[in-house]
C-alpha cells in the first residue's frame, strides 16, 4: 500500500510546477521515495540536519504537503529535527537489504532525473544563448560577406581614384609590352643590318686576300738600320720604288722613288717624292747618287741609304715597273692629265722608241696629235711621268709622276668592283713586295677608310735647299742641306695635328 501511495504521489507531483534552479528540490525530487537503501538515507539524514527548516517551509510553499506522504517522511519535514528513533530502521536496516530489492525497479532509466530534466527547454526559456545575436549573427551575412559583389569596384576603382599609382603600373605594363615588342625588333633590325655587313665583310676579305696572294713577295734582306730614325706609332712609311725593268727578274735602275707616308693622326697621306740625282752617301759605297744605291743592293740598301741620309725610317717597299704601272693605269680606266703641245710631242717619241716595243705593239700606236685635257692610257701615262727633257728636267718630272699617281687614287675611291678585279689580274702579279700578307690584309682594310685622307705632295730635296754639284766619276748631281730637309719631313710626316 504503501509504494502505491507513492506512486500516486509522484503522479501527482509530476503535474505540480517545479523550480528546476534548485538543487536541493532536485536532488529530494519524489522519485526518490522508492528508493529505500541505506545510503539514499543517509544522504537524507545529512541533508535534514543542513538545511533544516527551510527545507520543509520551502517545499510547503511548493505544495509537498498536499499530497499524501509515508509517515515517517512527513515526520522528517515537519519536525525541522532529526529524529533518530524513526529514522533508524530506515538509515541502515541489514535485515531489510534483500538482493531481491535491488532490482531494475529501484534506478529504472525511465526514472532517472538526467532523462527528466527539461534541458531542451532551458535554452528557449532560461538560455538565450540560443537566441543570441551570436546565434544569430549574421557573420556569414555580415556586410563584408554579402557585400563582395558591391565592394569589389572599390578594388576595381583604384584605376580610377588613384590615376598616378594606376597609370604608373599601366605605363610600366605598357613599357614592358613596348620592349617586348621593340626587343625582337631591334633585334631583327640588327640581324638585318649585320647579315649584309657580314656578307661585304666576307666578300672583301675574299678579294683582298686573293689580290694579296697574286703580289710577288720577297724576304726582306740584310739591313743596316739608323738609330734615332725619325719614326711615329701613327705614321705607315711605304717605298714605293718605280724601275726601268722590264721583267721581274730584272732588277733596272730606280726611276721613281716615292715614300707614301700615312698619318692616322692628321688623316693625311703625304706622297714625298725623292729626287734620283740626290748627291747622298751610300752604306759601303761612299757618295754617290741615290738612285745608284737601288743598282749596288736593290731596295733594302735604299732604305737603309734614305734612312741614313733624311734620318726617316723605312721597313716596307713595293716595286713596280714599266709593265706594272701602264696595268694600272689601264685598270683604273685611264686617266685625264693636261698635256702641253712639248709633252705630247715628247710621250709620242717616247712611245716610240722604247714603250711600244715593250709593250709588243707597232712602233706609231697610240700617238697623240697635240695637247689639251687628254685622257691617258696605260703607255701614254708611262711615256709622260718619264718625260725628263721639257721643263725643269727631273723636277718637274717628279711632279709629273706624284700628279699620276693623285689620279689613279682618284679613280680607286670610287671603289669600283671591275677597277680591282683588272688591277688583281692585270697588275698586281707584276707587283714586288717585302710586306707579309698578315699586314697587307690589315693594310687592305684599312683601304676604304685611307682613300679618304687628304693627299699632300712633298719634294726632298726642298726648293732652296740644295745645290749643284759633280759626282766622282764627272756626272751632275744636287748637294743637298740636310737639316732643313729633315725639318721639313719631320714637320709635316710625323706631325700630330
């Protein structure tokens, strides 16, 4: 009877209002009531005597006492008191202790406050943290999310309210197209320009080393050089020896001397022409004529003659001789000279009596009929630098033969490709040299740009400054002043300005 009261009494307290933030109503909820073991009681007992009173005030307030209760239980509520005579059998009866009673009935998991305890209601009610606005938060609706689409322009706009920085980068970015696009261009331009430039570089090269191949080279023989030379790093000295030799094997007499000097300073190339009848002294042959030194040791004993008489210093030479000089003249294609009625008169008896026999041709070929602007072949040119009878004999002779020599220059700075083509087949075979081929090559390139340089005549020795005087075997020649002719050659060969 007495566990049918309580369980009505739990019915009727399920429906009772409860105050759920109570610990102690909860931990004395009825449901206990049907839990008899001693330690349930004893945890009674200690918590009576705690709480005393107001234990049993506060739940009369709640309406415990309403209900019917066992009478032990309501003793224990009212009297605010322990009392130990009724709670005795209750705290620990042994002989109450049956296994029987421990069944699944006492803790039923029907039964158990975790089960019954509203906690899915306590978040609406009691926790609004449920119904925060953290709960609610729009973070994921936050503006900064939601407004992406609408703030992105701003990123976009930068263009726009920032022109200086964004026009930088759009100048730069355009720049760097502009190189990409001018690099290939420069690029090809330059390949453009190179390929040609290599192809007339080749080609040059070509031509200039099979015209220096056809040259008749000669090792340089024993010298006797001049201490204290006139000599400058800048200043090219080239012997150009003319001789009445008719063949290569034939050494002849030295006609013409000329000392082609080229100054990469001043960029002038300065034809200095020196006279045959020059009364000089000769290395091991005592004084005599300069032109007699080329007869006793041919160009090297020349050298070293002008070397010791004029202090100029001499290392290379070139030879050329009759057949070789009228090939050049021919190649070139002629040459316009003014021709007086005496020197037309006198190319023609030269012609005559030795040039065309020389040449293999009839005896009255290529004779002029009188003077004027004339354009001169090959034979004619020859015939008219060795007119010595007009004039002032081998003054004006000399001066004959640098004029010639001005107007074949002439004709190469117009670089003609048919103009070196006759002079490597026709004339350069004919040409006799110390030079090396390394240095011809070198001199070859730097061909294009001499053509340039101003030309300068010169005549040692200088107007006034010599004399006349007789050889030992009886024969006229010119006494010479030394020190101011090589004044003269030092003030204007070797000059850097």
């Amino acid at each position: 009877m007495q566990l049918k009261n309580n369980s009505h009494n739990n019915n009727n307290r399920s429906s009772e209002p409860r105050n759920t933030d109570n610990e102690k109503t909860m931990f004395f909820a009825p449901q206990s009531d049907n839990c008899d073991t001693a330690e349930l009681e004893n945890i009674r007992y200690n918590t009576a005597e705690q709480y005393g009173s107001s234990e049993n005030s506060y739940r009369q307030n709640q309406g415990y006492n309403k209900s019917p209760q066992t009478p032990g239980r309501m003793n224990y509520y009212n009297s605010g008191q322990s009392n130990p005579q009724q709670r005795a059998p209750q705290q620990r009866p042994p002989q109450q202790r049956p296994t029987q009673q421990r069944a699944p009935q006492q803790r039923p998991p029907q039964q158990r406050p975790t089960q019954q305890r509203p906690t899915q209601q306590r978040p609406t009610q009691q926790r609004p943290s449920q119904q925060r606005p953290p709960q609610q938060r729009p973070t994921q609706q936050r503006p900064s999310q939601q407004r992406p689409p609408q703030q992105r322009p701003p990123q976009k706009r930068p263009s726009q309210q920032r022109p200086p920085q964004q026009n930088s980068s759009a100048k730069q970015k355009s720049n760097k197209n502009k190189n990409k696009r001018r690099t290939p261009f420069i690029v090809k331009l330059l390949i453009s320009l190179l390929i040609p430039v290599v192809l007339v570089f080749s080609l040059y090269s070509c031509a200039s080393l099979s015209v220096i191949n056809k040259l008749n080279h000669q090792e340089t023989g024993t010298r006797t050089y001049t201490n204290g030379s006139l000599y400058k790093s800048y200043v090219k000295n080239v012997l150009v020896i003319g001789t009445d030799g008719r063949t290569l094997d034939e050494r002849g007499r030295s006609d013409t001397m000329i000392l082609v000097s080229i100054n990469s300073r001043t960029n002038k190339i300065f034809l200095t022409s020196l006279m045959r009848d020059a009364y000089v002294e000769i290395p091991g042959r005592g004084w005599n004529k300069l032109n007699a030194s080329y007869s006793y040791g041919g160009a090297e004993l020349l050298m070293d003659t002008i070397e010791k008489n004029f202090d100029i210093r001499i290392d290379d030479y070139v030879s050329i001789n009759f057949n070789s000089f009228a090939s050049i003249v021919d190649s070139v294609g002629g040459i316009e000279i003014e021709v007086s009625d005496a020197e037309a008169r006198e190319i023609n008896t030269i012609l005559m009596a030795e040039v065309n026999e020389l040449m293999g041709d009839a005896v009255d070929a290529d004779l002029l009929s009188g003077g004027g602007v004339l354009k001169l072949n090959g034979k004619q040119a020859l015939s008219y630098a060795r007119i010595r009878h007009i004039g002032n004999a081998d003054f004006e002779r000399t001066q004959r033969q640098r004029d010639v020599i001005a107007k074949i220059v002439e004709k190469l700075k117009s670089f003609n490709p048919s103009i070196i083509t006759e002079i490597a087949q026709n004339a350069v075979p004919q040409v006799t040299t110390n030079m090396s081929t390394a240095e011809l090559y070198a001199l070859s390139l730097r061909l294009p740009f001499l053509l340039g340089y101003d030309l300068e005549q010169l005549r040692i020795p200088a107007e006034g400054l010599y004399g006349n005087t007789t050889t030992s075997d009886g024969g006229s020649a010119l006494s010479i002043d030394f020190v101011p002719n090589i004044n003269i050659l030092r003030e204007n060969i070797f000059t850097d300005k």
